[in-house]
C-alpha cells in the first residue's frame, strides 16, 4: 500500500471496474454539486464501470436524496444506486421487529424511511405511559425533527424503563454546514445517550463494515466482480478510507472536502490511516 | 479500611471533629428533605462539630441554595457552609480571565454566580460575529436555561473559531428527576462537546480533589483539624466517596439516595470503590 | 425479539437450516469438551445441517485448531468448518501487502497462518535499524511468544517511525484460563499502544460483522441460505450476541461459559443486548 | 489569560514570588540537565525566591532523586524541594492502609519509598495462596522491576479476587527515552488493566489538583504565599499546563522537552489548553 504522492482521478479510476463514491466532500459540498463532476459520470456511463454512492445518510430515503441530485442536474444518480447507513437500520428492524413500536429520533421524512409491515414509528416525543410498554426498539435517524432537552431526557428514561435494541443510523460526530461551520450528528447524540444508560447501541455507518458488505452485495447481483477491482473514494480518512481499507478495497482519498491539501500528511501520519491514493478531486479531467 | 458490614450514623458520627456532606440524596431528594436529618443537625451542634455541604450544583449561589433548605425548615445551612463545584469555576475565572466576555451555558441564576469584576457574563445565544472575538472564557453551568439545539451548535462553532479556557462546573453525567426519573447534567453535554471539538476542558466537581482543598482550607480558617478528622458522607461511590478517599478522608456511604441497600455490595465490589462505612441514612438516632 | 425465559437447545435448533458457533464456553472449556457436545454435531449431521465455528482466535490456523478438536475426540469439526479472525487478518494482508516484512507479536504457530507470496513474516523482536524501513505492516496475533517489556516498548517506536496498517487479529480483551483465572489477550495489549501512539488500528473479530461476512459468504458457496435462517450461538453478549444481531441473525446465548445463570438477566439489563433464545448449553438432547 | 508570543523566562521569572518546576524535559533530559539551568537556580537564590520540582516520578524517593542531581553537579535541587506523586500514593497509603499487605508492580526502590509502620511491602510476584487475603492495597510504581507477562496477568486475578484500594502513582502514558524513543510507563500499563477488571484506580500525578496542593501547602509552611504568585514551568501542555492552570497559577510552556518549537502553535490551538507564557527554556540569561 505505497502512498505515491497525489494522483490525478483520471490516472487512477480505469483500473478498476466499480466506484463506490463517499456523498458529501466527494460529490457535493455546502454549495452545491463539486464543479465538474458530471465529467466523471459521464465517463463512467462512456467505458461502462459501475458505481454506487456510500453514504452515512439516514436523514432521508434513497430516492429522495437521489432527487435531490436531480434536481442540481446531475441526473446519474438513481435511487438503486445509493447505499445509505439508513437502510441498514432498516433491514435490521424488518428482521429483528416483528411487532410493537419502534420510537424514533429524527424527521418525519427519515422515519417514513424505516416503516415497514406489522409495526408502528412513533416518534419519541409520542412515546407515554400507555404506549412504552409496546416500545420494541428505538432509532437514532436524524438531528433534526425534535427537541433536543425534552426529547433526550425521554429517551434517556425511556432506554432506562426497557431492555429494547436501540439503533443508531448515522455513525458520523458532525457534518459540515457550511464554510467553517459544523453542525452535531445524531452520532454524538447517541453517544451521549449510550454513556448515561450505559448500554450497547448498535452501529450502522462506515467504517464499519456492514455498510461496504451491504454495497459489495448489490453490485454482485448484477456483475462479477472481485474486491481488488472496486475503488472507494471519500474525503475522510477515519470513516471512507479505514471503512475500504478494512473491507479490503483500494481506496482514493480526494481533497475536495474534509481534508485539506494543507494537513493531508500530518493527519495520515497522526493517524495511520493510509489511503491506496491520494488524488485532489474525484473529477474526470476528459 | 475494612467494610464492617452496615453501621448506624449515630455510631460513627462521633469519631469525627468535622463531616461533609454530599446534598442530594443525604439530606434532600426529589421529595424534599430527608425525614429526619434536622435531628442530625441539632446534634452537630450541640456536640460543637463544624459541617459543610459539598455539592458538585452550579445551578444557584449559595445563597440561593442554603435558602433553599431555610424555606424547607432546615437553618442550620447557612450559605458559608456550601461548597459547589460553582464556587470553583468562579474563582478560576477570577484569577484567570482579566477582560472581556465569558460566555456561558445555563440559567440566569447560575451565570449571577460568575459575575466578576471587568467581565461581561453573556449566555451563548447571545455571542454574534461582533462579540466573538471579545470572548475569553466559556463555561458550563446548568442543563436549563437555553436551547440545546441551537445553542450548542453555537457552542461546538464558538470553540472550532477561538482557543480559550472552557470550565465544565458540574462533572455530573446525570440527576435524578423523581423516583425513577433521571436528568441528563451539563457534565454529559459538555462531555459530547469536548469530544467533538477534541479540547480539554477544566472540569470541577467530585471526585476532583479541587473540591475536597477548597471545603479543607475553609474549615481551617476557623480551626485547626487534620484529614483523619473529617468524615465524608455521601451516597455516591464514584464520586463522594471516590472524591473523599482519594483526598485521605475516612468516607461513609450513606444508602437513602443513588445507592441502593440491594446493590450497595454488588456496586461496591464491581467499581473497586470502598467505603470506610456504610450507614442506612445520615439521620442521627437522637 | 421477544426473551421467552429459558429453552432447551433442541426446541430451537430445528427452526434453522445453519448453525454459527463460538467455540470456547460453548464446545469447550478450560477442562476440554463440554459434556455431551459430540451429540449435537450427531443431531447436526444426520439431519444434513450446516455448521461453522466462528472463532476470534489468532493463535493457530484452522488445520492446528481442528486438530485440537479430533485430539480431544470430535472429529465433526474440520479445519473448513472453521472461521477465525486470524483469517481475516491473513485475507487482509494477502490484498493489501505485497512486499517487505509483516512484524508480528504471537507465537510462531500464530505466524505461520499469516505468511504469503512476496512478503516475509518477522517477530518484532528481529526488527533493527537495518530491515525497520522494509516493514510494511504489523499484526498482533496473540499474547504469547513475545517479550511484553522489550517487544512492546520496540512496537510503540516502531510505530511511531513507521505509518503502516496495523491489524489486530483478536478483539477480546482477556481470555479465560481456568476456573476462576482470566488472562490478558492481545487485544487489550493493542488498545494500549494505540492509545500511547494515537493511531488507528484495524481490528478483526465478533462482534465486527466482517466475521460473520466471511462465515456467512463460505456457507453460500455450498447452498443456498437467508440471514433468518442461520442461527448463531454464543456465551458471551458483547461480541457473539452483539455480532450476530447487528449482521441480521437470531442469536442463542448458552449459560455454559462466560454468562451464568445468575447474572444473566442482570447483564442483559445492563447491557441492552437482546439474545432471541437463552439455552443452558449447546447440547441437544436426542 | 493573553498568549503572547514567545518570552524569555529571565522576562517573566521576577514576576513570582515561588516557581514549581516540571523535571524532565525542563531540567534535564535524556542527555543529562538542561545546559545553563544551574543559572536558573543560581539566579533564584540571589533574588531569593522559593523553587519546588514538581514531579510525576515515583521510581525512587526524594533523596534519591535529589541525589541524581547532584550527581550531575546540580545541588540546590535538596530532597525537601521535590515534590512527586509517588509521595501522594505514600500519604495515601499511610492515612488508609492500617495493616496487612501492600501489593506492588515496580523496582525495589520504589517500593523503599512506599514502606510504613504496621505493612508488609510485597512485589506482586511475591502473592500467594497463602498470602492473598491479606492484600489491603495494590500500587502501581515503575514500568521496571517485574515480569510484564507473569506478573500483569497475575495482577489482573488478585484484583479479581480482592476489592481493595488501587493507587497509580503515575498518570504518564509514555516517557521519553533517548532521542526520538519513548518507553511505555506504567499510567499505560494500569490502564490496560483498569479496563479489564472494571475497577476505578486512585491516580496520583499532574495534571489533578493534588500534586498541586501537596506542593502549595510545603511552600506556606515557610512562608505567605497566594496562588497568582506561583508559576508553574512544564513542558508538557497536558500534564504541567493543565494542572497549573486548573488549580489557578500563570503557567510557561518551555520548548526544550516534549513541545517543540515547530509544533507549539498548533498542539495549543488543538489541546484548547493555553500557557499563560511561552519560553525557549527555564535557562534565565544572567
């Protein structure tokens, strides 16, 4: 794994058959799309290499954050194309919920996600004496959608009253808002959570490992592929590239978002995570 | 220190020239005073032994708090015999922060406690693009008092822009509500906080040894008593009781708040946390 | 996922077509077979069930340990009956590393699991000034083998050299040795450097879902099978319970191992991890 | 609390009535003292001010450590002028430990250190079946003087075994050996083991208040001294920095140990922990 200084994307993206690209830094940032990047589908579309997008996105539901990309033109981006942490969180309720509620924390669009056949998403504000009983599971979705004080202490009260699998959909500490700010992730309000009741949640999200299987079993139904001809390409080193690294795919670190040119070598070195390349934007120069 | 199984109060309470006492779950709980503990008062005075409350509570003065116990019948707390983990982040803003704004978290009551001269004490919500760079300090106070959301979005901003002095005045996780409803404290937000930012923050509050110094030195001011002379009372292993054996008291776990008579042996021994004693309340039998 | 109290294993092991099981506290223990194991690997195989032994175990290869296994009398367990995290760590290194020296900590039987074309496997203990700027990566393998004073000071400077990836084939802080002794694994010895270093290291084994991936990839090689009917048996709740609920399948915790029968609805509580069935052991009945 | 550049200490040093000094990396390092200091101490006594060494040493006594500087021809550093956390365990130890066994991980002379009226002083190495119910307390000392595989393994049952008072005498991760090599010590070591039993250790060390106040109080025996009027020299931001702040004295962050000039800047910036000066060194030009 020698790290050969920076890569241009064009040299590196033929090599290999699939792409799974990182959402936010990679393809979008707080303005917009990242300029350019419709080139890179539109190759990928001209030499016919499959690609899927990874992301640590429970906000919403695959086709509409695919919309989302439609909307801003890039047109590539198909719901079947998007592997998000929230519908691993799905999966697992639909195989381990059979009945009962499932409380939530988060939007009623990132609820509207997880709902299935034979149980009820309520979220936690809706939680009461009547209803806590039924409760069979909770899930962190979303930062937004609720209010932080009431809400947190009821989940608190609510994991300290029932022994129920609890979920946290989105793994990340904080996201970007825009230039210079930062936003806190569900993930570290989970965090917090988890530390008072002193139980185990159960993680859905890169790096774990789960998320690239759940994406490697995808591209499989439709192609054969092996895990040394699939790239992950992401902006940050401890979720994108440990997560790749880990599953065993090569990976390209692009600077186009949380990591900057100017600190790229100082945080490989502090923290040991090396990608397979490092390139400045997952853009096509073509 | 060997655990001689359950001791009255009455029989130990003797030994010593001075006791501190936790407050929460020694002498009040969510009901109001402990039943009883007027008459522990009435026999530290009569027998001339010296007392102080030691309360890891920046939410009130200790004026605020010992009126408090006085509106709820108990007048022997007058507030030179309150020690809180506020008086700690006072004193350190007082030798450490010369000029400008700190900022903090909580009610108005608590940020009255901070108040210095030369500063401006201003809750987070009110920190813009003008102020910010005024901003010399930040502390923790109080889990009331401002919105969680918004506020601590700001706060977690606030701290990626300046590098200043942040004081977290209650190491609590959590507080209990009524009978089996617990608060999350300050301590576990700010705890969440730090983690994001990846700072350290100065934390004040049992079982910190500052604590412990600052109740020492006050009751040596009026006399002269040596560490094995003073008895700590409280009903929390990890941090009274902690706190008090750690700083060379002789410690008394008392079982009328956090710590249950069904699990004071299983807690004991599974945190390695031991008590010189263990008491049924602080109540003297008188 | 409802707890129905306590079951016999032979009224749930019919409902699944694959069984999943960890091998120490639930085929073995530190006094070899457990009793009456042999007649649930009989029940397995004559209604033409499948198994596999999912292991966090990097001190032997799956031939060394399933000769363990016919030494101690049960021939059912063949080496490609057996899934361990030393596995993972070889397929990792196979992709990743294709020349200069792995270092490792273990023993030599632990080694020579990892070795491979291309790339030469050396202890710590024979890395010096000459051959440290070939040293590609590091595994820790076991606790074993080593000189903890000098190699583990030598791996902390090793690290702090060199930025490679460093995997860590067993996730278990400690191991029993007999009745009532414990001793430290390699994991905890890997959290500790990591912590003195600051780097990430790549970790393998339950409850990592990459583990049960492997597993859950082998057995669809030779038929065809869904994650609801595999079912995986474990004592322990935070890596086999944990692991095999987070990948999606039902989970039998056995009282014959790590978790006894007195402390398992305790542990449960505190915990939050939900096993779907509690069993005395993993013997059937028949 | 304004960061001003870079000052000389012979700038600051005659601002302060008492200087607590950090040892290693601010007297002395790997190549024997720091050169010119011994005009730092020549200066000191001419202008009659007050020095303590400061240290989280608990590998020899005073008297030895003391004798080490003379050796190197530094003699006005005398016993009475170090302060260490090895003295904190050894109070702690006198005021709670009555009888019995004190259990030790280290050299014999930091066990020397440690030894009081009425107590058998024992390596861990020396714990038997005949002899473990006696066990009252257990200290970690020193990273040296026992056999890190037998002897941590042993210590991680006695614990087990026993619920009794454990003391680390030093909070240090690592130490630095000689240039650009560090030694894992024995912080490290205790904390590997904290998280395998569960247990809450006693730590005694910079940065908690402690060191701080055991200091503070040697120097008002002598004389009338206030907190602004100490400054703590530390060249570590963590240990010396933190704690010197937290307990309320001016703080100087020397460049000649662990902070290099190079990366002063931004380890303050990431830590959030600010020295109220920087210095080259504690060699005062005179």
């Amino acid at each position: 794994m020698p790290m050969n200084s920076i890569h241009s994307f064009s040299e590196i993206v033929g090599k290999y058959k699939v792409i799974f690209f990182d959402a936010f830094g990679v393809l979008k940032n707080y303005k917009g799309l990242v300029p350019g990047i419709d080139r890179t589908f539109q190759y990928l579309h001209d030499k016919k290499k499959e690609y899927y997008i990874v992301t640590n996105d429970a906000s919403r539901s695959p086709t509409q954050l695919a919309e989302k990309y439609h909307q801003a033109g890039l047109h590539a981006i198909s719901k079947d194309r998007i592997v998000s942490s929230g519908m691993l969180a799905k999966e697992y309720i639909n195989l381990k919920v059979k009945s009962g509620i499932v409380a939530y924390l988060g939007t009623p669009d990132s609820a509207h996600y997880i709902e299935g056949e034979g149980i009820e998403v309520l979220p936690v504000s809706q939680i009461n004496t009547h209803n806590v009983d039924d409760v069979n599971a909770l899930v962190f979705l979303d930062d937004e959608g609720f209010d932080w004080n009431s809400d947190l202490n009821k989940t608190v009260n609510l994991l300290r009253k029932r022994t129920i699998p609890t979920i946290v959909a989105n793994t990340d500490d904080a996201y970007p808002l825009n230039l210079g700010e930062i936003c806190i992730a569900v993930g570290s309000v989970a965090t917090m959570i988890e530390n008072i009741v002193g139980k185990k949640f159960i993680r859905f999200g890169k790096p774990d490992s789960q998320m690239f299987i759940f994406a490697y079993e995808r591209v499989r139904r439709h192609m054969h592929v092996t895990k040394d001809q699939i790239l992950m390409v992401g902006d940050t080193l401890n979720t994108d590239i440990m997560g790749g690294n880990k599953f065993g795919l090569d990976t390209a670190l692009v600077l186009s978002g949380n990591t900057l040119p100017t600190d790229v070598e100082s945080r490989i070195n502090s923290s040991g995570i090396l990608p397979t390349y490092i390139c400045p934007s997952a853009v096509v120069d073509y």
